[in-house]
C-alpha cells in the first residue's frame, strides 16, 4: 500500500476516467473498469455537494478486498454462478433516486398544459385566489409550484409553499409565514389572533406574496377565510392558491370564503398513454440507459391508470427498479409484478401516518368491513356526529383511502386499495 498515489478530485471535473488514471496498474491484474465505475456512480449520486472525493489508498484498499471476491475479465461483467462463492459487482440501474420522489420537479410538465394556461392567464391579470381540485396524483402540486416558478421569473413574487396536514392551524400557519418573511414574531403564548395581526402590521406594502395551501382541507379554525381575505379586506397583493382532493370541497365552505376563489381548475386523472409519457420522463433520466423497456413501461402505467394516480406509476418503476438491482438483471415485466404489492403498502400506509385518530377508526372499519352502508358507520362511531362521519368520510374518499357509491337510493363504502 505504501506506494499508493495520493491524490482528491474535484467534483467538477468527476468522472470515471478521470477517478481512473491515477491509479498505478501494477495494483490492476484484471480489468477494474467496472468497480470504478460502480465506486463513481456511487459517489456522484451520493455526494452530489461534496468538493473532496476519495484518497487513491481507499480505492486500493476496496481493488484488494475485492479481488479475489468478485469474476471480472476485461471489463465485462461474467454471467453469475449460483453455486459459486464468486460475485459479480451490484448492477446498478437507479443513477438519481430523486426523480422518482415526489418532490421531484421535471424540466417539463406534461399532459397539464390546459390547466397551465388558464393559471397563467389569471395571474397575468394580477393576483387572484384559485382552488385546484382532482383526485390525488393527477399533477396539481406540481403544477401549482411550476407556476409559482414561472411567475417569479417574470417579477417579484415572494412564494410560500404551506402543507395543510403539517400546519393545519391560524396560529401554526401565520408562525410560519412570518418566519419565511422575517417578520418578527410575538412573543410565545400569544393568541392566534395577535400573530395574524402582526402579519397584517408587518407585511411590506409593495411586495407580493403568492401561497400554496396543499392539502387545504386539513385546514382549522377559519384558517382559509384568512389566508382568502388578506387581498379583498387588508388590500395586500396577495394569492392563493388552494390544493384539494376532495371533489366537493368548494360546496362545503360557506359562502364567504367560497365567493373569494376567482377561479376552480379541474384536474382530471392521467390517460394511461399519459402515464406512459410521464413515466418514460422519469425513466430516461433515472435509470441507466438500456436497463428498461416499453413493456415495463406499459405495466407500470396500467397499474397507476387502475387507481388514477401517477404516483402509483412512479413509485412502482422505481421500486422494480431496486428488485431488477438485486437480481442483477434489466427490469422485465416480472420485476413490476413482484414489486406491486410492497408499493402499495408503502404509499398506503405513509398516507395513512397522516391522517387523525377519528378519520383512522373510520377506515378501520370500511377496510374492516370491506364493503359497508354509510348509515352502518354511524353507528360504530361512538362519540361523533353524524355531520362529523360524514365529513370523515367525504375526506377519506378525497384522500383516494375509499370509494362512495350510491346504490338503491344508499350509500356504501369501500376499501380503494386491496393489499
């Protein structure tokens, strides 16, 4: 090891020959191409920010660790010998996990270009309040934070993005926004009121400010009359633009608050050959060239176009794509099939964690149940009223948990997800 070259690699100039040619081949009796490749991919995805990458003494160390352990002959990797105790490298598929997160923002969005235009024709007019309506996974976040993006390109537009699960309350939500705007804050204990107050008192005259509530119908305690009436009653250049799964959501709100939204966009659920573009805009930068197909594709859009949800599709390419990486194959088609039921699982239950004790009693006894009158739940619900259930129930089928139908004149709920 002492003659080792010691050397650092900035990240601006990485790549994998570069991470190469400093090495002395002596260390090399074969082909270690590919696990310098595999080290830099690695690093790349991994340490995206970092300036100072590895010492050569940390790659000799891994070449003789590995050598006698992986089958490597002239850069190729050998097919692999299940009885043998020599192993291939990984093979690497994934080379961006966060383009398959859903905070992801693609370069371009598809399939929404409608809605876009009627925003961006609103907002051209000056600020407005607007609710953004549809079934979950039909493109409304995305849309509403590339918008917002759009407009800070052509003035000055202060943007704050607000989860309505996270901070549900008039007291949470002002905290919030005063801190994104410097605003000094009251001191701790004081009531909701008072900070909606020094918000109003401390807002520049001559800025403008464009929110996004998503998730708006978690909101609390009048908490979107609020954040609504800041333009009509304090006159201050504020927008909003409101997020919701719910289908009757603006049916539901009285009509003050109703009568501030200057317009309701519709987002309809994706074509399935919309999930297939959508999808194929994700695969291409995500994954190694080569490592996919039309046909996986194709299946990973049939299952997201069953729930109408493009999140389904996403996370399902991408979790097929991990199970491929284990197998140290391409993703097929029965990589897709193997992984539908974890996904599932996973995006059902990370959205479950969000919902409130009574709306998880509720789902408990329709998953429970597995089809069940309305007027059944009423009576298992102890300690709420039946306007309350209902509002439970209008949420959950909203959130995309169940399925509402009406028959004979009654109506019935139903698990959406069987898992």
């Amino acid at each position: 090891m002492g003659g080792a070259h010691v050397f650092c690699i900035h990240s601006d100039t990485l790549s994998p020959n570069n991470f190469f040619k400093p090495l002395p081949s002596e260390f090399f009796p074969f082909s270690a191409q590919p696990i310098v490749e595999y080290l830099f991919f690695s690093v790349r995805v991994y340490h995206k920010n970092a300036r100072l990458l590895f010492f050569c003494d940390v790659i000799v160390v891994w070449v003789e660790a590995i050598k006698g352990r992986y089958n490597l002959h002239g850069g190729e990797r050998k097919k692999r010998n299940l009885n043998s105790t020599h192993h291939t490298l990984p093979m690497r598929i994934v080379i961006d996990p966060e383009v398959f997160s859903q905070d992801f923002m693609p370069p371009a969005i598809l399939h929404r270009e409608s809605q876009m235009n009627t925003l961006k024709l609103i907002f051209s007019k000056g600020t407005a309040n607007v609710l953004l309506f549809g079934p979950p996974g039909t493109g409304k976040t995305t849309v509403a934070k590339y918008i917002s993006e759009e407009l800070s390109k052509v003035k000055k537009l202060s943007r704050v993005y607000i989860n309505c699960w996270h901070l549900s309350t008039k007291s949470a939500i002002f905290n919030y926004i005063n801190m994104q705007f410097g605003i000094l804050a009251p001191r701790r204990g004081v009531s909701k009121e008072e900070q909606f107050e020094s918000f109003i008192q401390q807002f520049p005259k001559n800025a403008e400010a464009l929110f996004i509530l998503d998730e708006v119908d978690a909101l609390k305690d009048g908490s979107l009359y609020d954040m609504l009436r800041l333009k009509e009653v304090y006159s201050l250049r504020t927008s909003v633009i409101a997020i919701t799964n719910v289908p009757n959501f603006l049916a539901r709100l009285d009509a003050r608050a109703r009568s501030s939204f200057s317009s309701a966009i519709e987002f309809p659920p994706y074509k399935p050959n919309e999930l297939k573009d959508i999808l194929r805009e994700r695969a291409i930068p995500g994954l190694m060239p080569n490592s996919w197909d039309e046909d996986v594709i194709a299946k990973c859009a049939g299952f997201a176009a069953k729930y109408g949800d493009a999140r389904m599709g996403i996370s399902l390419l991408y979790n097929s794509a991990l199970i491929a990486e284990q197998e140290e194959e391409k993703i097929k088609v029965e990589h897709v099939e193997k992984a539908k039921k974890q996904t599932l699982i996973y995006l059902v239950e990370t959205e479950k964690q969000q919902l409130g004790e009574n709306e998880k009693k509720v789902l408990s006894i329709i998953e429970g149940a597995g089809s069940i009158y309305t007027t059944e739940i009423y009576n298992k619900v102890k300690g709420l009223s039946d306007r309350a259930v209902r509002e439970i129930l209008d949420l959950l089928e909203g959130k995309g948990f169940i399925v509402l139908e009406n028959v004979d004149n009654r109506r019935i709920a139903r698990p959406r997800f069987k898992v």
